[in-house]
C-alpha cells in the first residue's frame, strides 16, 4: 500500500508517517502531496458505483483514483499493472 501511496501522491515513508501522526484529513493530505502523479489520468474504472475518470469533484476524484489503486491491489492486480506501467515508488 505504501508504494502504491508514493505513486499516487509523491509521499515518502516519512511524509506518510508525519501525516499519520498529524492526523491530517484527506483534503490536507492531497493538499500537501509532494507530488501528485500525472499518470492518475490513466486510473479508469468503476469504483464505489462512480467512474473515477467522470468524477467532477477534484478532491473526490483523488480520493477515488486511491481508493482504485487499493482495491485493484486487494483483488491480486500485479504492482506493474497497478502503478500503470510505472516502475517508480
């Protein structure tokens, strides 16, 4: 999950366990993503019953893209497939 975390939104292992400490909600955690990644375009597909490519809500949509990604990882979808071809953290 980690990984899939420092894909999506450019959190290190440290920045992960600051906003963990600080307790920071979701808006402030995409907020400060040191780097949100441009390849989230490429995360398509229907999750909790919405498109995540037709969400409007900028701040939804990205909760929605990690929501993707998690559950694509719990279902068995090997990491490569997962991070869109992407070898980076």
């Amino acid at each position: 999950m980690d990984r899939i975390i420092g894909w999506l939104t450019g959190y290190d292992a440290a920045g992960l366990d600051r906003v963990l400490a600080d307790e920071v909600d979701l808006e402030t955690f995409f907020a400060q993503a040191p780097r949100f990644n441009p390849n989230a375009s490429l995360i398509t597909g229907v999750i909790c019953g919405h498109r995540v490519e037709n969400i409007e809500d900028p701040l939804m949509q990205k909760i929605r893209y990690l929501d993707k990604l998690i559950d694509e990882l719990a279902r068995g979808k090997k990491m490569a497939a997962i991070l869109r071809g992407s070898d980076a953290p």
